[in-house]
C-alpha cells in the first residue's frame, strides 16, 4: 500500500531517498524501483528492518528494482545517523503520529534532507481517525499507539516553523477507512471478525491486483473518506531564508 504519489515528484538516477519510519519497506521498496536510485529505508524496530530486508532482497532476486542500491538502518528519527543535507528525497509516511517529541523529530527529517529538494509527510487524516478514537479506547494503543491527532493546519505549521514550505496535499486510502472502523467497533486487535478479515481480503486482493475500479472509486473517495493525509513540503534554500 503505497501513500506517496512519486509521480508527483522530481526524481532523477544518482538520488538518495530515505524512507524514515519505514516498517516493513513498503515505500523502500518502491523508492527502489525507480531507476538508477540510493533507497535508504531506517527505522527503531530491529524486527520491522529486518522484514523490509528480505523484501529487498526478493525485489533483487526477481530483478524488481530500477538498478540501484538499497541500505537499511535501524535509526531513531529524532537522532537520525545521517549527514545534514544528504538526502534528496525525505519519505515519513504514518510515523509522527506514533512521536512524543514531534519536533525534535521534524527538524531531524529537515536537517538531514537538502535544500530545494522535497519532504513527503503523511499522517492519519483528523476526523477518520477522530472515530476510531471515539469506537475504541484501544484503538490508539494498537499499532504502537498514537499519542496524536493532528489538523491539516497544526502538522503544516509544525514542519513550516523548521525550515520547509508545503506545496501540494492530497488525501489516500478512502477504502481502508471503513475498515478501521469496523475493527474499532468489533475490536482493533481482534483476529476472529467474520467482516474485518472479509474486508481484509479484499484490500490485500485490490492492492495485489489493482483494478481499474477500485481504483477509480478510491481517487473518488479520496477528498471526502481518504484516510491518510499527504503533505509535500520542499526545503528552503539559505538565500530563501528571511534574516
């Protein structure tokens, strides 16, 4: 389930990419895919590195990948082991919603990303993830817990005030909504509900396959039930800077 629109973006062969909060390497994985391209992907849970490196290492095997190199660290992204200004492209897809200390982690993600070049933040939209807040008090302990609920406008200021400026937003993954909620109501860590996993079957068969239809009614969807909001933000350069 990829949340970034790449299509969106600048990408050029030679690019370093860091995925931070990577999980299991979705997004790794398709950063890799692009050509000629540094796929970095980090994140703090040792086990989740270690499933997006045997995903890698069957992109390799089955020659999916776009001819470049890929790395992975286990890394905290408020103390991220990184140069500043090394990565062309920043990818931190549904992580701050898990940080205590947002800020500290938003200046890392700026500090190690160059200036001109993009950030890509997406965190659970604010009034899905209201009711599945309001449907389940596990809810929000699940998944290792969200400790936040953003606005559009507070995760836009957050990420502006350290040295970045948005330029384009869109929403994602209307079709998984529903499902949440659902869990919420019958139980977020449940795994014997007849409708989740009926639910779940299907979205595993519409990202499996991807048909035109669900893919036509998700993009439909997306402005009124996306269950993700994607934020894109591009660094400021030093003669952009106000003294």
């Amino acid at each position: 389930m990829i949340t970034v629109d790449f299509s969106r973006l600048s990408i050029k062969p030679g690019f370093r990419i860091l995925d931070i909060g990577c999980g299991s390497g979705r997004h790794t994985c398709a950063a890799y895919r692009l050509k000629n391209v540094v796929a970095v992907g980090a994140d703090l849970n040792f086990n989740d590195v270690s499933e997006a490196k045997i995903r890698l290492q069957l992109h390799d095997k089955l020659g999916e990948h776009g001819g470049g190199i890929w790395s992975l660290s286990v890394a905290d992204v408020r103390c991220l082991p990184f140069k500043d200004n090394y990565f062309d492209l920043v990818i931190c897809s549904e992580v701050m919603e898990h940080i205590i200390d947002h800020e500290s982690a938003a200046c890392e993600v700026i500090r190690v990303l160059k200036p001109g070049c993009d950030l890509v933040v997406s965190v659970p939209r604010y009034w899905p993830e209201r009711i599945c807040w309001a449907l389940s008090d596990e809810y929000y302990n699940a998944n290792q817990g969200h400790v936040r609920i953003y606005e559009k406008k507070d995760l836009i200021a957050l990420f502006e005030s350290s040295g970045v400026k948005k330029w384009a937003c869109h929403f994602a993954h209307s079709l998984h909504t529903p499902y949440w909620w659902l869990k919420c109501i019958v139980g977020p860590t449940r795994d014997d509900s007849l409708p989740v996993n009926l639910y779940n079957r299907f979205l595993t068969w519409d990202i499996m396959k991807k048909p035109r239809i669900t893919k036509f009614a998700d993009y439909l969807l997306n402005p009124i039930l996306g269950k993700s909001v994607v934020l894109y933000f591009r660094k400021i350069k030093p003669s952009n800077l106000t003294l």
